[in-house]
C-alpha cells in the first residue's frame, strides 16, 4: 500500500476545498483529487475519536482484500504528523450512488440495468463473505454502492466491516443504519454474514420499487414489512417501480427477484440464502430471460412462414378467379392479400 504524502494530499484537494467535496458521510468527508495524472478520491474523517477508529478498520479491512472488479479499491493512505488525522485514498468513482441514481436521478434506470446492479452487488458481496478470512460489511445501503465511469457497481464504505475469523472470535457492538440494519442482529453474538443478506434484500425491494427504505408518511414505514406483504398476496406490480413500464419478458425475472429478497428479509435468520445461494438464482433467471428471446423469435418465424404460405395461396385462388364476376370485391380482396404478403416479408 502506498504511503501518501500528506502536504502533497492538501495540495491536491486545494487545502480541502468545498469545490472539490464529492460526498459526505456521517463519519468523513469525502474529497476528488488529482495525484499523478489520475483522478482519486481522499476520505477524510470528521473530528471525533470514534471516526478515526473507523477509517482505521476501514484501512485494516479494505488492505487485507485481494483486488476485486465490484468492491472499491484501496490505492494508499497519509498520515497528518502534526495531529495523527490518517486519510484514505481509493479509486474515484464518478458516477454517484446507487442512492442517488434511485431517488435523485431525473430517469429512473431501465430494468436489464437494475438485474446488472443486483448481480454485480451480489458478487461483490459472495468475494466478502467467501474470502479467508470472511469479511461481513455490515452496512450494506444503497449509499455505499458506487458507480465507476461505465456505470458498474462497486461496493464501499468499510468503515463497519469485520474480519470474521471464527465464530468464537470476539465480535464488536452491533451495529448498521436503520432500515438496512437486520432486526435479529441485537447482540454481538448474533454477528454473521446473514445480517449482510438482509441488507442486501432491503437493496433488491428499494431496487425494484424505488420506495425510500423507510418513510414515515406511508403505512407500513418500512420498506421490507410494505414489499413482503405484497409479495406474500401475489400482487408484485405493486412493488415495482411505477415510473418504468416492466417489460413482459422481465416479468417473471423480476418476480423471480422479489421471492429471493423476500427470503432474504426472512424474519427467521436460518431461512435466509447464504449469498453463493442467491447469486445462483439471480443468474439462473437471468439466463432464462436471455433465451426468452430466441423461443420468441422461432416462434415468430413459424407465424411469418405460415402466413406467407397462406397469403400466396389465397392470392393464386384470386389470381385464378374472374374479376368480372366478383367486381369490387375481388380487387379489394386482392389489396387486402397484398397487404398481408408485404407485411409477412417485411415483419
Ligand atoms: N471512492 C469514491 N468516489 C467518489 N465518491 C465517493 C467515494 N467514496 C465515497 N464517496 C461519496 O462520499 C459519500 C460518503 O462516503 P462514505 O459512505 O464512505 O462515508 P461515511 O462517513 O463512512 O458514510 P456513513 O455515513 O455511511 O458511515 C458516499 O455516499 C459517496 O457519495
């Protein structure tokens, strides 16, 4: 890992400036900059004890992953001798949240683009969990999925994480942001990586409907009690973002989605997929809706072939007969044939 100078870092973030201030946390600032031709982003904590300890775990966890395409990149730190303030620097990620793509963003994202997110997030969090040592993220939040300059997923904000060596290890104070944090996740002791599941099924529902993960002007508030719900009377249009028409080819992939979020938000923590289960179904049907379109498109070559065969033996019979004798009828007919054949060549 790099060691930054820190006078360097000052420089390139014009002393801090608010100009170049790409996002707040409630732990740290986050700054852009500059540093040998290449854009970075410098994390800063706020001036409290409590957030040093999380930029330090953050540094201890993020440096101990091997490079992952869906988590964020660790590039080096730097260290404030006058003061200890340490600072992170990781890879820049220019294209916002996937909060703000949700619930800022003037077009909502298509669906093939959300079935990426979710398969993306996924795998960013099977590398966590299927790691040695296994890493549980702990606040897995729409906040903490950035995008990089293609619009791919990645997940950050370490701050939480736990190095989860064995069970008998000593776990720290519970601990997450409300509305993602899992409900059976009271006590230390009850740390495992099916409290990052539930968070990533909080992530699915607010993927799918757009709804904020709580909102106190709706009944129910939280998102998991409204979607489930829903979910468990069959009546899945209702959660899915309204703005976006859902295409009938994504239907039951979407539906597909909704049942594993909800066995992800399972209030019994042993009904919960572990995320290698999850991954499975999601790619599952997602293959199943990338050969939808080859049956659609057999299927629709046998109609255009046998309309085409209809159409050119109506048109011999009416070739044959007499006009004379059927008048206008015939011609009109004949139109109408014509018609028909043009469209069977051309669909
Ligand atoms: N690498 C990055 N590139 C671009 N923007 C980033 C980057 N890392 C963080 N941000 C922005 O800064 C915001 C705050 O960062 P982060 O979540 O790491 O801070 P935090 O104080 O730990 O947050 P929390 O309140 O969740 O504890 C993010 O939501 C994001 O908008």
């Amino acid at each position: 890992m790099v060691g930054f100078d820190y006078d360097e870092l000052v420089n390139a973030t014009g002393s801090f400036s608010p100009t170049r201030l790409v996002g707040k946390g409630s732990h740290g600032m986050v700054y852009k900059a500059m540093l040998l031709n290449k854009m970075v982003a410098l994390k800063k904590p706020l001036q409290h004890r409590d957030n040093h300890y999380k930029l330090e775990n953050e540094i201890c966890v993020l440096s101990s992953l091997p490079k992952n395409q869906h988590v964020i990149s660790l590039l080096g730190t730097s260290q404030d001798h006058s003061n200890n303030n340490k600072l992170i620097v990781m890879e820049f990620m220019p294209n916002g949240s996937l909060h703000d793509l949700l619930h800022l963003a003037p077009t909502p994202p298509p669906w093939p683009k959300r079935v990426e997110i979710f398969i993306q997030v996924a795998r960013a969090v099977q590398f966590l969990h299927e790691g040695k040592p296994t890493v549980i993220h702990r606040d897995i939040k729409s906040e903490n999925i950035l995008f990089d300059s293609d619009w791919n997923a990645k997940l950050a904000d370490f701050g939480l994480a736990v190095l989860f060596d064995s069970p008998s290890q000593v776990s720290p104070p519970a601990a997450g942001t409300i509305g993602y944090l899992d409900p059976c996740y009271t006590t230390p002791s009850k740390l495992s990586t099916k409290n990052d599941v539930f968070s990533f099924g909080v992530v699915l529902l607010e993927i799918i409907s757009c709804r904020k993960v709580i909102d106190v002007s709706k009944s129910p508030a939280s998102i998991v009690d409204w979607a489930v719900a829903l979910i468990e009377e069959e009546r899945i249009d209702e959660i899915c973002d309204a703005r976006i028409g859902l295409p009938m080819d994504m239907s039951s992939t979407i539906r597909h989605i909704l049942y594993v979020a909800a066995s992800c938000v399972s209030s019994n923590v042993e009904n919960r997929p572990t995320i290698a289960g999850i991954l499975t179904e999601m790619e599952n049907c997602v293959i199943e809706r990338v050969r939808l379109p080859i049956w659609i498109s057999m299927w629709r070559n046998l109609v255009r072939r046998k309309k085409k065969h209809i159409a050119k033996k109506c048109a011999t019979v009416l070739e044959q007969s007499d006009d004379g004798v059927l008048g206008d009828h015939v011609s009109s007919g004949k139109l109408l044939l014509w018609q028909v054949l043009a469209d069977a060549g051309t669909e």
